[in-house]
C-alpha cells in the first residue's frame, strides 16, 4: 500500500497534535499541511516538528477542501476537534466525499452514524482509540451478553479523571454503563463521578504532575450489599501517546477498506482489532 495521505483537523488541540506528530514520525503516512479549525481559534498557522500547518477557519472550509482535493488527490481526515462540532464535521466530510476516523466525543452518536451510513463513504467512529482499553471493553461486553444480572444487587461507583481542558464526560466511560447495566447493575452516565480539578487530581488522586494537562484515569468498583466483597478494575492513561498509535491502526484499516469500495459504513476500534491493524 502506498503511503497514506492524511489531513488530522482539530488543530492545535492536544490531541490532534499528537497524533499529526506520530503521523510525521511514521513512514506509512502522508500528513496534508493544512486542519480544519474552529472559530475559536485566532491563529492561522501553527509548526508541529518544523512542519508549518495552516489553520483553516469553519467559513473558509468548503473553498480551502476543494483546492486541497483538486492538489492532493484521494486522503483521509482525522478528526480530534469539540464536542458540538461532531455532527456538523461528519456532515461535512460526507458531503465531500471524505472518509473519516472520528476520536472527538460527544455530539448525537446515532446522528453521527446515520449521517456516514446515508453517504458514499466510510468512517472509523470510536469514542476511544487506545486499543488496549477497547480490548478491555470488549471483554466486559463479552461478560454482559454470557454472565447477564451477574452483579445483581451489587451497588457500583465509576470515577473518571481527565484534563481539565475535557469539556465532557469520558465516552469510554459512558460506553461502559450499558455493560454494566446488564450484568445487574442500575447506574446511568449522569452518575459518573468525573473530576477536573487538577489539585485533586494531583494531591488526592495522586497523578503525576507532568500528566494533569494529559491524562485518562478510570476506575469501576462493584460492592456487594453487605459490603463484604469488592471487585475493582482501573486503566490509567499517562499522556496521550496510546490514543495517536490507536488513531493510526484505524487510518491504516480505514484505508484497506476504502480501498476495497467500502462505502456507507460505520466501523468501530473493534473492527479494527480484529482486522489485526
């Protein structure tokens, strides 16, 4: 397969960053000098590793993606940008043709998914990148369908902890209720104890503090009525690294299946596991 041209937009989030560092880091990709943006943004140009991007601002867009696809030719976008700029994003990469993997949370996810699944292209949608902890996920989906009302009347607590900078609740986190509401335990996502206080963080939770301004700690606890048995799982994410290397398993999947005519398909970080990306 020849390289891979991508375009990471959402920059200069941290996140897409990172990932459109690794990309320049990495020989199987092609990274475009130019991200979609958002009206936030005041800066035109930002440098990841001496490469100059330009930052493209939402009422520019539609002029500045048909240049860059009369330039560039066939790629695939990246998107790591906010929460209420999923669905109108995912719109837009639909309306022109642009096959996509989406790591931002938030936004209507059954939209999301009817917009790709109305159009001529394919998306990788997942609310986390880090293939470990989708792995993890999917074993306790595996628990949920075998072992269902497991946990019955067991009450449960789920704490997550993220940068102060993450507007929203951890979609790994909610993703993992429905689990768990099967295996017999009642929780809603609103109950989700989600911390971004960074003095916590460090003093209570004790992260290190090279890590507050990039971090995934998670933790569900299970205990019986009687408070004499406990069950506990935690993944703790330092940086961001493990999210960039998951994002680029999914563009290299992605582009097989892009490559093969797939069209007006949703995948999801399973999918790419199990296409051993």
């Amino acid at each position: 397969m020849d390289n891979i041209k991508i375009m990471v937009n959402g920059l200069p989030g941290n996140m897409a960053s990172n990932v459109a560092g690794h990309a320049l880091a990495d020989s199987r990709f092609e990274l475009i000098s130019q991200s979609l943006t958002g009206p936030e943004i005041t800066e035109t140009e930002m440098t990841i590793d001496s490469v100059s991007i330009s930052l493209i601002q939402p009422q520019n867009r539609d002029q500045a993606i048909s240049e860059i696809m009369e330039k560039e030719g066939a790629f695939l976008s990246v998107d790591f940008s906010l929460p209420p700029a999923v669905n109108s994003n995912a719109e837009f990469y639909c309306k022109h043709g642009l096959p996509f993997v989406m790591g931002t949370t938030g936004g209507d996810r059954q939209l999301l998914e009817d917009t790709v699944l109305a159009s001529s292209i394919s998306a990788v949608i997942a609310p986390n990148m880090a293939k470990q902890i989708v792995g993890f996920q999917a074993m306790m989906e595996y628990a949920a369908k075998t072992f269902p009302d497991l946990f019955k009347g067991y009450s449960l607590e789920i704490k997550e902890s993220h940068q102060k900078g993450k507007a929203d609740t951890s979609g790994t986190a909610k993703a993992m209720v429905r689990y768990f509401n099967s295996l017999g335990l009642p929780f809603t996502q609103e109950e989700i104890n989600k911390e971004r206080d960074p003095e916590i963080q460090k003093d209570v939770l004790g992260i290190p503090e090279e890590y507050l301004s990039g971090h995934g700690w998670h933790t569900y606890s299970f205990d019986s009525n009687d408070k004499t048995v406990h069950f506990e799982f935690t993944h703790n994410v330092n940086g961001r690294d493990v999210y960039a290397m998951g994002t680029l398993d999914a563009l290299i999947y992605l582009a097989k299946k892009v490559q093969e005519g797939v069209q007006g398909k949703v995948f999801t970080m399973i999918d790419v596991l199990k296409g051993g990306a």
